[in-house]
C-alpha cells in the first residue's frame, strides 16, 4: 500500500502552495508593519474635534464651493479635503494629515454623510490618515523606477534614518514607498510634499534630503539638468527650436 500522503504523490504541490501562502502571509505582516500609526481616538477629538477654515481657507472654500451649481456641492470633496490637510499642516508644520473630525467637518460643509467623504480620503494616496513629518517623502517602486535604481533610493532613505511608513524622531521626515507617479521618464524619482526630484541615484537622493534638513530648498526635476523630460543628452529632434522659434516648412518640401 502507497502509504505517501496525496500531496505526495501529486507531486508536492499542496506543500508548494503552502509555501506561497505562507510567504504572503509574512509579507501581509510586512505591510502592516509598515502602515502609519492613527493616535488615540480620544486624543485625536481632542485636539481636532474643533476644527474650521482659518480666515484666508474660508474665502478659499467659499469660491470652490461657486464652482459647483446648487446641490452639487459633493463635487468639492477633493478640493475641499486638500485644503484641509494643508490647513492642518500649516498648524502642526508638517505635510499635513486628515484628522477623522477634520474629515468629518468636511463633510458637514457640503451635506453629505461622513462616509461619503472618508471613502474619498481613503481611495487618493495624496490624502494621509495619520500624522507625517515635514517632509512627506514618497518614493516610486513601480517597474520603471525600480529598474533605474529605486532600490539606491530607498537604501539613501533608509541610511539616512527613514523607515517605510514612520516619521523620524524629529519629526523630519515620513517614507512611504508609493505606486506611479507618471514620471516614468525620468525615473527613479520621489515626490516630496508637491515637489518632484527626478534622475536620482543614492548620492543625489542623499543631497536632496540633506538639503531639506538644513531647511533649503532643492532644485525641482531632474537632478541632472535635463530639460523636463528631454533627452539625458539634450535635445535630438527639432535641434533648431531649442532657442527660437524654427519653421522647418521649407526644408520638409
């Protein structure tokens, strides 16, 4: 009698999926790891539970809501749950997050439920549901980034004391490795609060984020001089344009 188990005698496949699922398993921990910690419900009312427009965000909202004809007011979600965040990080100095009473007051503002609101803050990336740092750096892993480098990225963040998903002890800087931010181009790149840095290798990341800690502000783009996402080399086409304007008319005839 073949005493092997079925999985055996198929060949091993059951353990082999075990495998699999115990990977994923481990790498869902990983995840969550790495996942922003939300403060205490009660802390978190306490201190936003009070929340509304300064003077200057009022005026703001006021005219985004006149964009919107009556009972349309949902439209303004987005508008409205940026102008939030960036209100709340202007009063912590940070990027800005999105206290559940803050969301909350938004949705009030436009009369509709709360949900309505809070699904839209949870689905945009752009919108953080707990506390980041001054700087909110995001670094792109998606294929294209990955395969110029986006490993040298994250290693530069990491040596310079970020971990994914924590801020640093003062209150600096928040890592979070994000999916496509549509600069394939030019990759690898990060998004800093609402600046790009494109074309970057360790060291280059390494002298973006100390310029930040001494509280200068790095030039935007590419790290490398390339004209928005022109050639590494410059231009190769339509040369003549570069510094005027060309009509190439007569040399196509």
């Amino acid at each position: 009698m073949d005493r092997r188990s079925a999985a055996d005698r198929r060949g091993g496949r059951v353990p082999g999926i075990w495998r699999e699922l115990s990977a994923r398993f481990l790498h869902g921990f990983e995840l969550m790891a790495e996942a922003p910690q939300i403060p205490d419900e009660a802390e978190t009312r306490a201190r936003w539970g009070g929340f509304a427009w300064n003077e200057d965000n009022q005026r703001k909202a006021n005219e985004i809501l006149s964009r919107y004809p009556k009972g349309r007011e949902q439209s303004a979600s987005i508008p409205f749950l940026d102008l939030a965040q960036r209100q709340v990080g202007a009063e912590t100095q940070t990027q800005g997050w999105l206290p559940v009473p803050v969301i909350e007051f938004v949705a009030r503002q436009i009369g509709v439920p709360y949900m309505r609101v809070f699904e839209v803050a949870t689905f945009y990336t752009m919108f953080n549901l707990a506390p980041v740092g001054r700087y909110h750096v995001q670094v792109c892993g998606t294929t294209p980034c990955m395969l110029r480098g986006s490993d040298d990225v994250l290693a530069a963040c990491k040596n310079r004391g970020l971990v994914k998903g924590g801020t640093t002890p003062d209150g600096m800087f928040t890592l979070t490795e994000v999916e496509c931010l549509g600069t394939c181009a030019n990759a690898p790149m990060v998004q800093i609060n609402d600046d790009n840095y494109e074309d970057l290798d360790y060291d280059r990341t390494v002298a973006v984020l100390e310029a930040l800690a001494r509280g200068e502000q790095p030039r935007t783009g590419s790290t490398i001089g390339r004209q928005t996402s022109c050639p590494e080399g410059g231009p190769t086409t339509l040369t003549a344009m570069v510094d005027a304007n060309h009509d190439y008319r007569s040399e196509w005839a």
